[in-house]
C-alpha cells in the first residue's frame, strides 16, 4: 500500500495523469471538428494537445536539473503551431475556410500547455469554453448577421459571357458572389454553374431571381432556401 501511494505522490504518475488529461481535452475539440468534416479532426487535435503537454513537461524537467527558464521552450511550441494551423486555412473560390479550425489548434495547444504546466482548472474551463464556442456559436452569430446565402444552379449558354451579365445584376443590388463552380473540362455539364450569393435578408431575392431567369444566356435557374452557416 505504501508503494502504492508512493507512485501516486510521484513524479511519472503525475506525467501520465498529464498526458491523459491533454489528450482527452484536446480530443474533445477535435471530435467537434471531425463532426463538422472539417481538415483538422480528432486525431490532430489531441496529438498537438499531448505535445504540448510533452513540451511543457519537458521544460519544466529541464529547469529542474539546470536551473533555466522552462518557458523558453514551450514559447517555441507556439511560434512553430503556426505552420501546422496554416496548412489547414483553404482557398474556395471567393471564400477562405479553415481559420476557425486553425484556431482551435491553437487554442488545443495552449490547453495543452497548460495542463502541462499543471493548471488544470483552466485548462478543463478553457475547453468548456472552446468547445461551447465551436458547437454553439453560430446560434447567436447567425443572430447577429444581416446577411445570408443563397445557392443558385443555372444551365447557361456560355459561361465566361453569362457571369459577366449576372454579375451586373448582381452588383446593382449590391450582392457579393462568395463562389462559383463550373466544369468547363466537363463536356457534358459544362454549361452548368453553381452560384453561392450573400446578400442583405431585406433584399428582394426574388426580383433576383426573376431578373437572372429571364436573361437569354441563362436556359435553366433554380435557386435554393438561404444558408445561414
């Protein structure tokens, strides 16, 4: 028994405990993130969230034994995470996807850090908080919004031509095209675009709508119920 509670009050029992507590914590965001298909899931989550925990060990350990600063090399953690939260910030068209995912690796790093360094009540607090932010929050974002998508599938005749005359509809009720998609090394759905539009929820869509269709590029028009997310 005495050994038992020996090993408990140790050092590598703590490290354990640690490394645990990083893991499930920076896997929970990570889950959430695999939920929503995004590029970084449960897997990188909670390997970045032990590595930090690993990190800030480390440095703890090494001022142990030689009386140096343990930030200095957990400070290196966090300069280098940028590289890996880049890679997963993507180019779509008129949009940029990845930044709230780049983010959170961010924020599972610092978590990890913490709990490396072993303050656990704010790591466990601070990913309560990440988590309700990644689950929750476009409830009351979207609240806040005034604007919303709308996807819109046409047929047109010839796709350079027909986007420029869309586009000036577009721009005269100040709408913005957030993307386009169009095949043109697709022969037989060349003809065929997908339109993503944000606009104001007080502009009269279906005078859009009406104003589009009846244009002499565009052979079909069908446009569907606005995107909030």
């Amino acid at each position: 028994m005495e050994y038992i509670f020996s090993f408990i009050y140790s050092f590598e029992f703590e490290v354990i405990i640690r490394l645990l507590l990083g893991f499930l914590l920076a896997g929970i965001i990570g889950a959430e993130r695999e939920s929503e298909n995004k590029p970084a899931g449960f897997k990188t989550h909670s390997l970045i969230g032990l590595s930090a925990v690993l990190i800030m060990l480390c440095g703890k350990f090494y001022s142990d034994i030689s009386n140096s600063d343990a930030s200095r090399i957990p400070a290196q953690l966090l300069s280098g995470i940028g590289f890996i939260g880049a890679g997963t910030i993507l180019r779509d068209g008129f949009t940029v996807k990845g930044l709230t995912t780049s983010a959170s690796l961010l924020a599972v790093t610092c978590i990890g850090l913490s709990v490396g360094a072993g303050f656990y009540l704010g790591a466990i607090v601070a990913t309560i908080i990440v988590y309700f932010i990644l689950c929750r929050s476009y409830t009351f974002s979207n609240s806040l919004d005034h604007y919303i998508n709308t996807t819109l599938h046409l047929k047109v005749e010839d796709f350079a031509n027909s986007i420029i005359v869309i586009q000036n509809i577009l721009n005269k009720y100040d709408i913005n095209i957030k993307k386009i998609k169009n095949n043109q090394k697709d022969e037989k759905h060349k003809n065929d675009v997908l339109l993503v539009i944000r606009h104001h929820r007080d502009t009269d869509i279906n005078s859009v709508y009406a104003e589009i269709s009846s244009l002499d590029e565009v052979t079909e028009l069908e446009m569907d119920l606005p995107n909030n997310k």
